[in-house]
C-alpha cells in the first residue's frame, strides 16, 4: 500500500471513530463529565492510569474512585482529611491499590498548592522546540517521585521512557488534553504542541502498524512508539496522533 492510499484509508477511519459516540464505552467517558479544568485533569489521569485490560472494568474502578471523591475530584484533592481517606482504604483496580492512590493524591494536592493546572507537571520539562515529549513524561514521572517517602511500587504506574516503557497510557491522557480540533479529546492544555505527541502503543496498535508497515520494531516499547510517531508524522506532521483514533479501531473494533 502506497503512502497516498495509506493516508486516505486512515484519514476514512479517523473519522469515523473520532466522533462524540466514541465518548460513551471509553474511558475518556470520565473527564468528560466535567466542565472545569482541573476536574478534568485529575479525573482524566486516573481514567488513564486505570486503562488497561477490559474497557467496562476500568470505567466501574473511575466511578468507585469518583464516588469516594464526592464526584469533585479537585475539591478533594485540595481538601480531603484523613477521614476522608478511610473508605479508599480498600480501593484496588488490578494491581493498583490504595498505596498508589494515596501518594497520587498527595503528590496532587501538592502540586495544585502551587500551581493552577496540571498541565505545569508536564510541559515545565519540555522545550517547545523540542521534536517529542520525551522528556515531558520523563520530568514528570521524576517530578511525581522527588520526595524520599515516595513509595517504590507506585513506580510502575507511571511510566517513563528512560526504562524504555512505551507509556501508553500517559501518552493517551496527553492526547486527551492537547489534541485540538477533535470531538473526543479536549486541547485544553496549550504549552506542549500536538506535533510534539507520541502515539499510544498497545498490542492492538503495534498488531495494525506492523500490518501496515508502519512500525518494525519487535518490541512494543518507547523505541516502537516513536517509530510509529515518525511515520504517523509522514501523514500529517501537525497532528500524528489522531491517527491513533483509526489503528485503535482497526485493532480493536474491526480486530483487522
């Protein structure tokens, strides 16, 4: 298949899956039943955080948490007591336990203390020139682990590229926040380009970018994904990633 039929045929099924019926059985569902920033941000992290295995599981463990919260995430983020903390005791979702959630959430309510958006967490480790987000998500996983008592388990829940993860599930909630023009995701954050954003790589991508022959890298890591990235960004350098929206579908919905 030729780069021009290539395009054309992703291009037919970009729109076909980037549209408002999408929202409903993903997990981009749960930030979008808020309309403030922050509330978005920090429902939208979790959301990705907790997005691997079955879509409905994964939904069912954002509405346990977002319950908890009193579906005001960033209001308890800011304000929880201890007392509030005590029925999150027993939150699990897969591997992710309690441990996790309670350093994510102190880890939020400081950074929220100094600043207005989460999008800061990111985007102060990024150079606007820069050709990727490399070292957004890797500024960030050490910025979220700078402090001595942060516990070693909650580590690989945040993945980062300098142990070569392909961060799939970081890159799909920077895709959430950045990509513009897009009835899915939001594009509210605007210090990080959406030419500089990776594309999620999960086994249903790779499987249809291998197919396409646009990844031949074996393993599915940070390598791999930006090898994706770079042929995505032969089909449109300003916005690669909404490319994800027709590998997804093919892989997925069409298991092609």
């Amino acid at each position: 298949m030729n780069t021009t039929v290539l395009k054309q045929m992703l291009d037919r099924k970009v729109a076909e899956y980037d549209q408002p019926d999408f929202i409903a059985k993903d997990p981009v569902s749960i930030p979008h039943r808020f309309n403030r920033l922050q509330d978005i941000e920090i429902s939208g992290f979790f959301a990705a955080l907790f997005a691997w295995g079955n879509r409905t599981s994964i939904i069912n463990s954002c509405n346990r948490l977002l319950q908890s919260m009193d579906n005001a995430p960033y209001d308890f983020v800011r304000n929880h007591t201890e007392a509030d903390l005590k029925p999150l005791l027993t939150f699990v979702h897969r591997t992710f336990n309690a441990t996790d959630l309670f350093w994510l959430l102190h880890f939020l309510r400081q950074h929220f203390h100094n600043h207005d958006t989460l999008e800061t967490a990111f985007s102060q480790f990024i150079n606007p020139l820069s050709p990727d987000i490399t070292q957004a998500i890797s500024g960030f996983h050490d910025y979220v682990f700078a402090a001595s008592m942060a516990p070693e388990r909650t580590r690989k829940h945040i993945s980062t590229p300098a142990k070569q993860s392909a961060c799939k599930r970081l890159n799909m909630f920077l895709r959430w926040m950045v990509r513009r023009n897009s009835a899915v995701d939001f594009g509210i954050w605007r210090k990080i380009n959406p030419a500089q954003l990776v594309c999620p790589l999960d086994v249903h991508v790779a499987r249809v970018a291998r197919r396409l022959h646009l990844l031949s890298r074996k393993q599915d890591d940070w390598e791999a994904a930006l090898e994706l990235t770079a042929g995505l960004r032969q089909l449109d350098p300003t916005d690669p990633v909404r490319y994800d929206y027709a590998l997804f579908g093919l892989g997925v919905i069409e298991k092609f």
